[in-house]
C-alpha cells in the first residue's frame, strides 16, 4: 500500500553534487528505517545509506564522506545528499523504507532513478 517517488537524479559531471529524495505517501503510521541502495548491470544491489527513525545513520565504505543521509519524518521523505560525485557512482538508486504496523513489519522499494557522472 505504501508507493515511493524518487527524483532529483540525472546526468551530472564528475565532482558535481546532486540531491536524490524520496517520498512515501499511503501511510499513516511512522518509518523505521529509510535508506538507498544502488545498483550498476552486472553486480548486485548495494547498500549506499540507510538512516533508522532516531536519526542514527549507516554508510557503504565507498562513500568516504562524500554523502549525507537525512530524513523529515513529517513529510516522509527521506534526501541523499551527494557531492564529489564521481564516475563509479554511477548506477540506479532505489529507495527503500521500512515500518511498524501492529505486529508486522514491512518494506518496500522504490521504481529508482538514473545517476550519471560522466564528462
């Protein structure tokens, strides 16, 4: 029942920034956990950056600094903020949210978005 939009993906040069958010709509209870994996052909998904309800946060060593998880549990929205962007970032990034309702816990994926570092 919950549906994800992501945006804010596209083509940028190596060393750009960009902005990736996702919103969740069909839920009237609160996230657990909000994060983004990603995905380039021929390997599997990775975790990128996965942040838990209290505000507490997981990075992939390949981040090195570079991203910046951040949620607003008002508005259901979890961003990534990605600077130094270089050209190995590029891939397809999924959303992912997690939630609590009575005794189930349950989570879904994103449709993903295209992020392109390249000259």
């Amino acid at each position: 029942q919950v549906q994800l939009v992501e945006s804010g993906g596209g083509l940028v040069q190596p060393g750009g920034s960009l902005r990736l958010s996702c919103a969740a709509s069909g839920i009237i209870f609160t996230l657990h956990r909000m994060g983004w994996y990603r995905q380039v052909p021929g390997k599997q998904r990775e975790l990128v950056a996965t942040t838990i309800s209290d505000g507490s946060t997981n990075y992939a060593d390949f981040v090195k600094g570079r991203f910046t998880i951040s949620r607003d549990n008002a508005k259901k929205t979890v961003y990534l903020q990605m600077n130094s962007l270089k050209p190995e970032d590029t891939a397809i990034y999924y959303c992912n949210v997690g939630y609590y309702r009575f005794s189930s816990y349950s989570t879904n994926w994103g449709q993903g978005t295209q992020v392109t570092v390249s000259e």
